[in-house]
C-alpha cells in the first residue's frame, strides 16, 4: 500500500484501519526529513501545521502502535 510513498507527509487514519503488510516493500516510509521532523505525531487539538498530540513515532511505532482507538490524523 505505501511502496513509492517516500513524500508521504499526512496520514488520517480512522477508527476501522489496520496496517496489514506482507514484506519490507509495504512498509509506511517516515516522513520526509526535509520538510517535517521525521516522525508521525498526532494532530490532535491542533492543526496539521502545529500538531498538538502526544503520540510521536517513527513509521514502525506507528504502524505497531495504531488502534482504532487513536483515530486521528497523523503528520
């Protein structure tokens, strides 16, 4: 799902998706360094441009760590 997303810099994630991969080439690539931190956080009570939430994680974290539960989006 993600191979050739290297620019990939939002994610909106709902309460039903699940990260499925079957090898290294379907894996959600970090963000791209240049123009973020290199980690996926949370937007929460903020805004795409200036993230409020908690959850801040490399692209494995995110993918291993994402519930339903934290519905949201991700930049």
């Amino acid at each position: 799902m993600f191979r050739g997303g290297g620019k990939l810099s939002q994610l909106s994630l709902g309460a039903n998706f699940k990260f499925v991969t079957e090898d290294d080439d379907d894996q959600l690539p970090n963000p791209p360094a240049d123009m973020t931190t290199g980690m996926w956080q949370n937007v929460d009570s903020g805004t795409p441009a200036n993230p409020k939430g908690k959850a801040v994680w490399t692209s494995a974290q995110l993918m291993s760590n994402y519930t339903g539960a934290a519905a949201d989006t991700f930049v």
